[in-house]
C-alpha cells in the first residue's frame, strides 16, 4: 500500500449525513426496513433515506412520500350507531371509518352462522352504519382470505372494496376476527367513497414514466423507446416492463382509488425499482389512469470447488451466446450449470461439448434454471454453456450462469447428494475474533438429515416440501445445486443492492455438499478491499451463511403463521394459497464494491447497512446485507459481515414478514407508528429466534446486531430489549426527533413488559429455563410440528400471540391498535385469559385504558391506567409550575401531569401498580428525577418534588453574557428544556479550541454547588444544521466562576471544576440519547456571579474508540478528528446552577 495516511481525504459530513444501519441503518420511510444506525446528524428523517444521485442514463433523488386524500372524518350518523354499541371501544381512521372495534370482555358479539366468513359478512351487514355504508356495499366487499391462526388460534377472514371489478389499490380493507363462535375484533381501512371508476387513457408505460419521475427516478428520452412491455399475465394481472439501466422489471398493473370529493378514481399501481446503486429506491406509485397525476407514493424499504463464471447476458427473444470454459483434467464425472434471473423468467441451460454438440438441455419452467451432465469420464477440452429463452416470444432479460465441476458421478436419476449440507454460523461468528487475527471456529455442520458428521441439527422441517436448495416448481423437485431454492435466492452483490449483482458468486456444489471454510477475511485484514475479487473475501462462505439463515426464519416463522395463505415468501406454494414467484432475493456483502465508505454527497452507503424491500405478495422480497467498516464521525464498527449476524439478518427478514401479514396481500405497514414497530418486531423476532434456539451473539441476547455492530451491550439501539425504559410518552425523545428506528424502541420496551408477563404467570407449569421444551416449542421434530403455544412457557405464547395479531391489524396500524389486536389476540388463541396481565403491562408502558393516537401521530397522549386492574390515583406536589414526565426523558417526550393552575392538563393521573421513573422540569426550578414504586395496596399516593431554584434559568433573570464566536442559539442553553441545543462552532477542532459559553446567574453572587449538565441533542433547525449530530455532543467540560463585572473583557474567570473525561460516555460504534441526557455533577463550593461552561472535548475529539485509523482501507479515514469535521462543533442543551 503506498498511500499515505496523510493524504486521505477528511470528509465534511455536514447536516446531510445520515448512516444506514438498520435499514439497520437508513432511517427508512415507514413501509418497511432497516436496523437504523440512524445517523450522524439531525437531518435523518424518516422520509431522508434517499440521497440525490444524477448522471448516466438514470438518476433518482429523494423522496418524502405523497398522498392527496383529505382526512374524513365520521358523520352524526356513524357516531350515533357506534354510540349503540355495547361497551365498545372505537377510533377512527382518516377514511372516517372504524380503524378498531373492541370489548373489555373481548366479544363484540356472537356469530351468527358456523361458517367464519359467513359470520363476519353477517356482523358487518349487520352494523353497515358505524362505517358509513350501506348492507348492499357490505354483501359487495370481495373476500380475499379466511386466514387460519396457527394451531386453531380463530380465523382472520378480511374482505376488500373493489368498484366495478377493480379492486381498491391500497386499504379498502377489513378483517374480522371470529373464534369459539363470536365476533371478536374488527379493524378497517374501508372508504366512504363510492362510484364507478373511468376508462383508462393512459398505457402502463405511460403511467410508469410517470410514476417514476414523482418518485425522483429519470429516464432519458432516448431510452424510454427502449423499454419492452411484457402484457399482464391472468396470474398476476401485472405488466411487466424491462427498462434499460434498471436490473429489476418494474410492474404496472390496474386498480381503484376512492378520493374524497372526487369519487373513485382509475389508477395505474406502478413498482419503482432502482438498483443502479447503493440508495435504495423501492417505491409504489399510485397515477390517475385519465389524468395522470399522482395520487399516491410510498416507500418500500426498511432501512450480510473449482467454478467457472460467472457469465452474464440476456436473452430478449434469442439465446445468448455461448460461454466458453475449460476441463482442465479426465477426472471430471459431472459438470453442473446455473443460471439465474427473476423468478418469472423463462430459461433454459444448454451445455455443449468441445466439438460443440449438445450435451444436455436443462428446462425447469422458470428461473433459476439448472442443468446437469454426469459421464464415467469427461474428457479436458474448451466446453461452452448457454442461456435461452424458452419461447422466442418471451422477455427474458438479464440473466447470470455459473459452471461447476466435481469428479464425483451424479446420483440415480441424475439427481445428485440426497442429503445436502451446509455450514453456518447459527448466530454469529464468536465475538472475541474481531479486531485479532483469529478465526472464529464456532460454526457448524448441518446435514437436512442427520448424519455422524453433521455437527448442527437436522434441518428438515415439516414447513418444506423438500431440501432447501430444491427447486419445487419443477416436475421432479430437482436440486438447485447452489444456494437458491424454494424459500430463498442468494448471491453475492458487489455491484448492485436490489437485484443480485456483481458478480452472482454463490457455493455452487454438483453433490450438494455446500459446506465450506471460513477464513474471516475481511477482519483479518482490517476491511481491506483487496479482497473483493473473485472468490475472495469469503465470499461463498457468507452466501451460504446467508442461505442458511433466510430458510431458518422461514421454517420458524412457518409455524407461528407466516405460511402461504399468509403471503409468505416461496416460489411454489404448493397449491396451499397466496401467490407464489417470490421467495426472497438475498444479497451478500452488498455494493461492496461499487460503493465507497462514505460518497461525497455524504450519505453512507455500501458499508454498515441493512435493508429489506417488500412489495406485494407474488413479488420477490430482497434484501441487502452490507460489510461493516468504521466511517470518520459516522459509525464506528469493526470489520464484520452483516449477512454473518444472524440479529440482523433475523430483523430484515421478519420486515418481509409483517409487511406481508399486516393489511392483507398488497398493502403492507403504511404509518408512522406501523414503521416504528416494524422495527420493533424485527428486533424482536430476531432475538426470540436466538433465545428459543438457546443461541449466544457475544453479548446481550437482546441486543440485536451485537456483532456486526461490536456493542455487546445495546448494539445499534439506545437500549438493550430487556433494559428497556421507554413508553408511549416517550415518543421522538431521541436526538432525531420522530424517527422509526428510534421510537420502535417504545414498542420494544412495551412488548418485553407484555412477555415477562407472560412467562411469570405460566413459569411454574412451564418453566422459562427449559431449554429442551423451549426447542420443542420453537421447532418441534422431522416428523412434528412444535408444541402448541398451550403447551409452552410464556415467550411462547408471546410470540405467537405477536404473530396472531399481524393478521388483525391493517396498514394504517397505531400503537393502540397494535395493542388491541394483541388483546383480541389473545381472546381468539387462550380465550381472554390472559386480558389482565396483558393490558397491566401495556399501561405500565403508557399504553392504558385512556391513551388516545393516530396511526401517524408523534405527540400522543399516555395513559398509565389499566381497564382490567385497580389504578392508583397518584396526585404531583411541586411549588410552582412545571412538567412531570414518566421515564428518563423530557426533550420531545408528552407530560403526564403539570403543577400549574393555568392548564387543562391538572397534577392527577392514574397508574396501575408498579415502579415507574419520573423527570419533574420547571422552567425556574430545573429538573429533578424520582424512582417511585405503587403499591397494589395504594389506592391514593401523592409524589412530591423539592423546591429548587435554577440559578442559571432564564425564566428566572439569568442570561448568557458572552459566548464563543460562531455560536449558535446560545440562548438555549438556560431555557429550560433539553429540546434545544447551544452549538459552538469554531474554525479548529474542540480540544484545541475549547468553545465556551457564560451565563450570568439570578441574583447576583451566590455560593453554587450543584450543577446540572445536558448534552442533549435535537433534530436540525434553521439556525443549526448540526443540531443532531452526535458525534458533536459534548463529552468533557470545565466549569469557570467569576463574581463581579463578569460582562466585561477584564472580567476574572477561575476554573473550579473539571468533569471526567467520560462525563457524557459515547461508546461504539456511535453516543446514544441515554449517554447524553441531562447529570449532575456535585461541585466544590464556590461563590459565582456568574459561571462559564467550557467543552473541554466533544464526542469526536475525546473517545479512543472514534481516533485514529481503525482500517486497512486507503480510500478513508476512520480518525474523527482529521477525517470529518465533527470535531470542530459541540453541543449542549442545558446549564442549570444550584446553591444556596
């Protein structure tokens, strides 16, 4: 290597920084993915996961979503007849219509027939009114599905609008629980709207073209006469368009869309798919057929042998050509090639000898497509393979085929190894490896039967019809003979992010034996891409791991529910429901090499990242598994592999899952609070995988992505699942505001207090620490399903009443309407017997009997009462006025109660028993906090707070006398609150240049003694771009005393306290909200008039963990302090003084 260190270059990250982890870490629309590393900076919105790109054939530029219907709210008429409802609890969605029906008692009324959708159509008619239409428009809602919960649970029977035979494009829908004979629970996202839509005018092209430039994807004029239109199919009704410089085919087909005060409108439902680059573009287009305005856009994304090939070209109505490759030997008995496209391309494979006659011709009907050619002796010589059409008539497209050889003879019937393996590791590679030399040894050998070498469980499964490398939708179930299969497709993607790119390398074994060694390259050379060659970089390694760990979450998720009536992802659904064709796309290491670090525009992409896009049911789910790499005052990870963290991979998969069970088979997760418990539930499934499975990542089993992240403690999230203190109050309390990484920290939080519920009451007969009943219950045998949930601890129970509760609920889901379907759940599976300590644990978490929201709402109101238990009524005394907050934080966080006479909100509230933590924030008195447990036995408690005066609030005369050239709002630093920040920003980096701020105390000189500090950050202002970044947060400061003409430049300042040097402790890979919220710190007496806060350093310049050169890698810098400029500004939110 002859570059220089010093001549790297330092990047300015700026307010448009934003890391993508979660995708793990896009902070992604709500729609769907990611772990969300969520940023560096205040500007990583939920809606900014998209960077502008230009130049070449395409571009596409951000996007935040569009939808042009007004907000309806429900008449006189609808309100009266939900008014005679008996005990029903009822909110409104924004079509006006009942988003959620539920009891106390978990019956809405008896059924009226033994048929389930005979008995929800009946229960509908029958209160046509509360929605606002007519029993005909009832008798009109098309079933879509009667959807069994698994093991008996009840049926979730969901209907759908359709307008002179085109169905609704999106809601429209609405489920019906019915179990033991009653109507249980009703959600709905049904329209008002009635009417017949118009004749088309547009041409799905046209809609397309269209549809892609609203989301920010161009096509240039000379191209768009290029693109080759495949009509819609019967099957899917889709019509496929190939367009150049896009690897996906992007889909069009027709639907209906009720506007409010327009009627139903004709409306082209088009897919926009970009996989050019590292920015994911996933997104559904709603057009107006006649108009062509776009009505409606959101995004799909939720932000790890001897061969030959592979060969790539396409095959539009011709074969393509013919690729040479070479036996190099006479021992070789079987050649074996594959060839891949999309799931609903047609090949065929054809292999030719050295003389150039054919050898075989492999026709399975669809993608992948493998053929296979087995001799007593294949002589050396210049061989050829090549990739068909099977109908010159067809659009094929793209396509990439790979050769493999092995001197071993195929078996009977030219199907070989009856009994493959592979080698993976089943959570991840030991933790102690990374930043050694080591290699990790703790994978396994697993075998689809058991055999004396397979070191892993057997991995056949009552959830497949065959070896997961089979290929299903053939005739005789033929082996893939690579990592594709009917529940995953799985390749390498350097080059690409959306459909599998670079170079399609994948383990490609003609006996099935897909075990490998794993070398641990990329940490071992300290993220060096000098391994991203052919072959290298353990790259085959990872695609199986990769293979391994899709197909695991399948099968387990199979048995919670998530089948093929379900939507779930196969190629072949065996004639069992639901649309088949998509089985999930997996990419390794994705754009790996097409993607540097850090681009210039300064979003993070081809490295410490996630994702997952869903789209409906019958189009292939894809995910992108990243390298993890450390990035200057971005990210500090170590060189890992996110395909090899099965947390990670577990999260992005259980994406696919809930997009595809909430809101029936098209719609998926579409609100705020539905995308923030999105990725809840992918953290959740994830770990409960792991701890079923009695699985260790390094760590904290409920921290997910321990290892790719190198945080065993909390990971990419604020807090480890079972450290959890948020609840609903809470919400948009991290740095960045609203934000669904960040506030699916709320879900996480609730739904552990709802599963230790549930595995104390049912720990004695069914003990939590049962290893062997937990594997029984989480996979059951070869032969066997699992246990039935009845049979289980309460994890288990848990998790298959999160399942049960996908299908209750719609798109547009909230918090609460999560949580009622968790109740109707429970009423549906175990009879309400669990409706207690179920709703004590959801209002423990603010979710009680009175918390009010909307599914998009970021300041919803908590309720800490239960309808099921005897609350306490819990009366705040404090002199004066001020806030009274539940939980750790203030900043963006909803108050429980108040202490001044002036508002409506009062100083009562009710709490069902329990420890609870509480922040009391008066503008003249600063913040306290308490601890405080209520008793079962209280039925009254009053909570007092002392009488304090701020001596550096605002509100009490202090002011800020001077501050650092370049600061930013220094007023903020005495207002009394942590939602704003001071920014001092100076030309040098913070320790050099030590940026400080005074404040003229209240009252002239008085001795201090305590002081309170924040380092809090907030999302981006006007005034401050920088406002959020963490990487900018203060750390270490010094506190400085003057005490008299403290204005003037003569004025003497004394230093008399200087914090620790981890006063606000940042760890990796990045500080967090819980680290930088308001302390004390106790300080020596001193008489001040005034004090100075000076930063000493800022979370870049004063960490190890974020200095110095942390890779191989000579395109960057990993310093904090010379490879960004987050060095050069700190923030601080609050300077409070206390004395005497």
């Amino acid at each position: 290597m002859t570059e220089t260190r010093s001549s790297r270059t330092r990047v300015s990250l700026g307010a448009a920084l934003s890391i993508a982890l979660g995708a793990f870490v896009l902070a992604t629309p709500v729609s769907g993915a990611a772990l969300s590393a969520a940023d560096d900076t205040a500007s990583n919105t939920a809606n900014k996961a998209d960077a502008a790109r230009s130049g070449g054939l395409l571009g596409h530029e951000a996007d935040a979503g569009l939808d042009v219907r007004d907000r309806v709210l429900p008449t006189s008429a609808q309100e009266s007849a939900a008014d005679a409802l008996d005990a029903v609890d009822i909110r409104w969605n924004a079509h006006g219509t009942p988003t959620s029906l539920i009891t106390s008692d978990g019956v809405l009324a008896p059924a009226d027939s033994s048929n389930p959708v005979t008995a929800a159509r009946g229960f509908l008619r029958d209160k046509a009114a509360v929605f606002g239409l007519s029993p005909a428009q009832i008798d009109d809602l098309e079933l879509v599905s009667d959807q069994l919960l698994a093991d008996g649970g009840g049926h979730a029977v969901l209907f759908r609008q359709t307008y002179d035979g085109l169905a609704a494009a999106t809601e429209g829908l609405v489920t019906v629980g019915v179990a033991d004979g009653d109507i249980t629970y009703v959600s709905s996202s049904l329209s008002k709207v009635s009417g017949t839509p118009a004749k088309p005018t547009l041409s799905p092209k046209q809609a397309w073209l269209k549809a892609a430039a609203s989301a920010g994807l161009s096509v240039a004029d000379d191209e768009v006469g290029k693109i080759v239109t495949d009509a819609a199919s019967k099957l899917t009704s889709w019509t496929k368009l190939a367009v150049p410089g896009l690897a996906t085919d992007q889909l069009v087909r027709l639907r209906a869309l009720p506007v409010p005060g327009e009627g139903v409108r004709p409306v082209f439902q088009s897919t926009v798919v970009d996989s050019a680059a590292a920015t994911l573009l996933g997104e559904t287009v709603l057009v107006d057929a006649v108009t062509g305005k776009v009505l409606l856009r959101q995004s799909n994304v939720n932000h790890e042998n001897d061969l030959e090939g592979p060969f790539t070209g396409t095959a539009l109505g011709a074969c393509g050509p013919r690729h040479s490759f070479e036996v190099t030997d006479d021992k070789t008995r079987t050649l074996a090639a594959v060839a891949v496209g999309l799931p609903v391309d047609d090949f065929t494979v054809k292999l030719f000898d050295p003389s150039g006659e054919l050898l075989v011709e492999g026709d399975l009907l669809t993608s992948p497509e493998a053929a296979t050619y087995s001799a007593e002796k294949i002589e050396a010589g210049t061989y050829s393979v090549q990739v068909c059409p099977f109908d010159d008539s067809l659009v094929a497209g793209s396509y990439a085929v790979t050769v493999a050889s092995s001197d071993t003879a195929a078996e009977t019937g030219d199907l070989p190894g009856s009994n493959p393996r592979w080698s993976y590791f089943p959570g991840t590679p030991d933790a102690d490896s990374t930043g050694g030399d080591a290699v990790p040894a703790n994978d396994v050998v697993a075998c689809w039967t058991k055999e004396s070498e397979c070191t892993g469980p057997e991995l056949k499964s009552l959830a497949n019809a065959g070896p997961w490398d089979t290929l299903l939708n053939t005739a005789v179930g033929v082996p893939s003979l690579t990592t594709i299969g009917n529940n995953a497709n799985t390749h390498e993607g350097w080059l690409s992010p959306l459909a599998a790119g670079g170079l399609e390398q994948a383990p490609i074994s003609p006996v099935r034996d897909y075990s490998g060694k794993f070398t641990d390259a990329w940490n071992n050379s300290q993220c060096s891409p000098a391994n991203l060659v052919p072959g290298g970089n353990d790259v085959n390694y990872v695609v199986g791991n990769l293979f391994t760990s899709h197909n695991r979450m399948h099968d387990w998720s199979y048995f919670l529910g998530f089948t093929e009536e379900n939507y779930n992802l196969q190629t072949d659904n065996l004639g069992r429901g639901g649309r088949g064709l998509d089985a999930e796309i997996g990419n390794a290491q994705a754009a790996a090499i097409d993607s540097q670090v850090i681009e210039q525009t300064g979003l993070l992409t081809g490295r410490n990242n996630a994702n997952q896009l869903t789209l409906m049911d019958g189009v292939p789910g894809i995910t992108n598994q990243y390298l993890f790499q450390p990035a200057a005052g971005a990210f500090y990870a170590p060189c890992t592999d996110g395909s090899l963290d099965f947390g990670i991979v577990g999260h992005e998969y259980t994406h696919a899952i809930s997009n595809r069970m909430i809101g029936g088979p098209d719609d998926g997760i579409t609100s705020e609070q539905g995308g923030a418990m999105g990725e809840s539930w992918g953290d959740l499934a994830a770990a409960e995988h792991m701890f079923a499975h009695d699985i260790y990542n390094g760590g904290s089993p409920w921290a997910v992505g321990a290892y790719a992240t190198g945080n065993t403690e909390v990971a990419i999230r604020d807090f480890a699942i079972d450290k959890n203190p948020l609840n609903f109050s809470d919400y948009g309390f991290d740095t960045t505001g609203p934000e669904v990484h960040a506030d699916g920290e709320i879900w996480n939080g609730t739904m552990w207090s709802v599963r230790k519920a549930l595995v104390d009451k049912y720990d004695a007969a069914f003990p939590y620490a049962d290893k062997a009943l937990q594997l029984r219950c989480s996979d059951g045998t070869t032969t066997a399903s699992p246990l039935a949930a009845d049979k289980c601890p309460g994890n288990r129970r848990w998790i298959q009443l999160v399942f049960d509760s996908f299908l209750l609920q719609q798109g547009a889901t909230s918090m609460l309407d999560a949580r009622d379907a968790f109740l109707a759940a429970d009423q549906m599976r175990f009879g309400g017997a669990n409706r207690q300590v179920i709703a004590d644990a959801f209002a423990q978490r603010g979710m009680g009997q009175y918390a009010t929201t909307t599914a998009d709402d970021h300041e919803p109101v908590p309720s800490f009462a239960s309808p099921e238990s005897r609350s306490t009524k819990v009366t705040f005394n404090a002199p004066g006025s001020g806030k009274v907050y539940v939980g750790r934080f203030e900043a963006r966080a909803t108050p429980i109660a108040d202490t001044s006479a002036a508002t409506a909100l009062g100083s009562v509230a009710h709490f069902v028993p329990g420890t609870y933590e509480f922040v009391y924030v008066s503008k003249t008195g600063g913040a306290q906090r308490k601890t405080v447990t209520i008793s079962p036995a209280e039925t009254t408690k009053t909570i007092s707070f002392a009488a304090t005066s701020n001596l550096a609030a605002a509100s009490n005369g202090a002011e800020v006398i001077g501050s650092t050239e370049g600061s930013r709002n220094p007023g903020a630093l005495i207002d009394g609150t942590e939602g704003t920040n001071w920014g001092g920003v100076t030309e040098g980096n913070v320790d050099e240049t030590t940026p400080s701020i005074a404040v003229d105390l209240a009252g002239g000189s008085r001795t201090v003694k305590t002081v309170g500090v924040s380092a809090y950050l907030s999302p981006a202002t006007d005034t401050d771009a920088d406002s959020g970044s963490r990487f900018t947060a203060l750390r270490k400061f010094a506190l400085e005393a003057c005490v008299s003409a403290c204005d003037t430049a003569g004025a003497t300042w004394k230093r008399f306290y200087t914090s620790p040097d981890d006063a606000f402790p940042g760890k990796r890979p990045r500080p967090v909200a819980p680290n930088l919220n308001l302390r004390t710190f106790d300080v020596p007496d001193t008489t001040a008039a005034a004090v100075r806060l000076v930063a000493l350093e800022n979370q870049c310049t004063g960490y190890d963990g974020y200095a110095g050169e942390q890779d191989a890698d000579p395109t960057t810098t990993t310093d904090c302090k010379t490879g960004s400029d987050r060095g050069t500004i700190v923030h601080a939110a609050e300077l409070q003084v206390f004395g005497q």
